[in-house]
C-alpha cells in the first residue's frame, strides 16, 4: 500500500493497493495508522478478483439488506453488479 496527502488543507488521500492486497484490511490498517476517525470514499478506480457488496436496500426499520458475492478473473471497481 502506498498513500499521500491528497488536496490543499491536507485532509484528503489517494491510497494504492498492490496486486493481492485486501480492500478491507489495508484501509482499516490505514486508516488506523493515520488516526483517522470519520471517512467518505469520494471514488475509487481499479478492479478486484473477487468482492462481497453489503448495501442497505431500504429505510425501513430493520432495513432489507442485500448480499452479493463474486468471483472473476477482473471486476472493474464501479461496474454495476447483476442481481
């Protein structure tokens, strides 16, 4: 993994993962490393060879929630997932 300062006021960053790594367990380590408490991913550009998406499909109370799991050879990062 490697990271920089991302925007002028020095809040931002641009984290790069290497082949292998682990989406969620470098940016826990990372944020962790960097103290950091409250997040927003603003984008993300690259693919994966396998995912699990968590996503809160409704308002209700308890919320109807969607599990999706995959694997492929490549996924690109943003592509829409069939369900």
């Amino acid at each position: 993994m490697k990271s920089t300062r991302a925007d002028l006021n020095g809040t931002g960053y641009v984290v790069r993962l290497e082949t292998g790594e682990d989406l969620l367990e470098t940016l826990q380590r990372f944020v962790a490393q960097e103290g950091i408490r409250n997040a927003a991913n603003v984008s993300a550009i690259g693919s994966a060879s396998s995912w699990r998406f968590h996503v809160v499909a409704s308002a209700e109370i308890p919320p109807r929630e969607v599990l999706t799991f995959g694997r492929s050879r490549h996924r690109d990062v943003g592509q829409a997932v069939k369900r």
